[in-house]
C-alpha cells in the first residue's frame, strides 16, 4: 500500500505564533493529514506515521493544547480543542482534510467533524476515548476525589525519573511496547499538571452519543488488540454507531498502535485511505 520507489521526506518543526500550536510538517504533495494525539501525548508519537505518508500526502501532526510546546490558553475543554484545530486548518489554507485522532484526539477529531463537516472529508479513530464515560472504571483515577490528584503527580514524578533513559529512545524506535512507554512516559513528566487536569475532566465530562450518527464520512475505528483503556469492545461499540465506520484491530498493540505497532498502523490507515478513494499519487501540490 505504500509507494515503494518514494524516499523518505523530512520532518520539520513549526510554531503558529498567534494560535500558540506547535506542529511537525512532512510532505508538500497530495491530500491533507492532520494528526492529533491523545492525553499526556506529544506530536512525536505520529513520527514513523509522518515519514511514511509525508511522500505522498501533506501531513500536519499538532501538540495538543497543554502539551508539548503548546500553549493552553482558554482550550482547555474538547470543544475549544477542537474550535482550535480548525481555526490551525484554516490559517494554513488547508480546505478539506484527512483527520486522525488517538484517545482523547479521537474526542476532539468528533467534535470537530460533527462541528465542521465540509472540512473533514475522511475520520480516523484510534483507540478513541470518544464518550470516555464508558471507558472502564479505572480509566478516572486522576479523578477520583481526595486520591486522583495525588495519583497523577505520583505518575509525573515516575516518569521524570525515567527521562534520562526516554530522552535517548529515538523517534523511529522500531515499535514494541517498552521503549515506547518509556518515551512517552518521560515526556508527560514535563507538562502543566493543571491544565492536563483540567482538559481531562472536560474529556470524561463529553458526550457524543448519538451523535455520531450524524457522522456520514468514510470512518475508520482502529483499535489494538491489548488496550485496556479504551478496549476492543469500546472501539466496536464506536464502529457500530458511526454509518458504515470500518473496524481494523491491530494485533500485540496496546493503547498506542501507531507507535508500538507503527508498520501496520500505516499499512492499515494507507487501505483505508485507498479503499475509500484517496489515491496515493501524490500529484496535489499546495502553496503553503
């Protein structure tokens, strides 16, 4: 599914200076491919996902607010998210896009899509915590009164002992499932513990429900075959609701499949894309 004779492109680092988003861009030909990670994430984890679509797509992978180099501002809720990254797609002339969304991104990814349709002309779910009020019980220790608090600090200060180690795991790491946690441990080590909070209440706090009825596009819900935290069965139960949303699962994948899985996470999101009629020739050029 991927184009074979296409050598790898670079990826750049970019700032929005007035939207306060920090980006990484791959790739100056063919659709648009926005990415957007999940809770306590970073833009990095789509790295292998961007050095394999960024040969033939333009591809956009965003910090969300309150991660990484992205300021939080008043987007502390998923509808303000998610307001936030169409506002990013327009400033860079970007009409009609290719969404992905991991976890708490895949919230984001509905609301936008349910907020702006004539933008989002293809959805990818992976491991979505889309109505994470069904999540398994567990999945809101954070916010459990009186422990929740403390819980997460506890899991900060792990992963700042841990940095040293998950500051020289490189990007392209191969996939698995240690190194990968190590990473992304050491990185939700540095962020603004009270944003996260606050970002993560108005996570369990929203409600798709029926409306992803409303979503007529092409849909992917991808889920790995290990996730404990928005299991297989939460990912169907997605798949179901959306029309016509094609379930893939991705096998010895825990929560993160892009980066523990990363050649069949791309092999599977390249079938979709092709399947449903984007090929990858990688003749559209923008000017931006």
């Amino acid at each position: 599914m991927s184009p074979p004779s296409t050598p790898t492109v670079p990826i750049t680092r970019h700032y929005h200076d007035r939207l306060g988003i920090s980006y990484l861009r791959a790739g100056n030909y063919g659709p648009a491919i926005v990415f957007l990670h999940g809770w306590g994430a970073f833009k990095e984890l789509w790295w292998s996902a961007l050095r394999d679509l960024g040969r033939d797509h333009r591809c956009f992978a965003l910090d969300m607010p309150g991660h990484g180099e992205s300021r939080i501002g008043q987007a502390d809720r998923i509808e303000a998210i998610a307001e936030l990254v169409a506002e990013f797609c327009r400033d860079l002339g970007l009409d009609t896009i290719i969404l992905v969304g991991h976890s708490m991104g895949g919230s984001v990814a509905v609301e936008l899509a349910l907020r702006h349709p004539a933008l989002v002309h293809r959805l990818a779910l992976i491991d979505a915590a889309v109505d994470a009020y069904r999540m398994p019980a567990y999945t809101r220790t954070y916010l459990l009164p009186g422990v929740g608090w403390a819980t997460f600090r506890l899991s900060q200060a792990v992963g700042r002992a841990f940095r040293p180690i998950g500051q020289r795991i490189p990007h392209e790491h191969g996939g698995g499932w240690l190194r990968p946690w190590l990473r992304r441990a050491s990185y939700l080590a540095t962020f603004d513990p009270e944003g996260l909070y606050r970002i993560l209440r108005s996570l369990f706090a929203t409600r798709a429900d029926d409306r992803l009825r409303q979503l007529t596009i092409p849909t992917l819900v991808m889920s790995g075959q290990f996730d404990s935290l928005a299991p297989p069965s939460h990912a169907r139960r997605l798949a179901a609701t959306i029309p016509g949303a094609r379930f893939v699962m991705i096998p010895a994948s825990l929560h993160n499949p892009m980066d523990e899985r990363p050649r069949a996470f791309t092999r599977e999101l390249r079938r979709f894309l092709v399947d449903t009629g984007i090929p990858a020739t990688g003749k559209e050029k923008t000017g931006r």
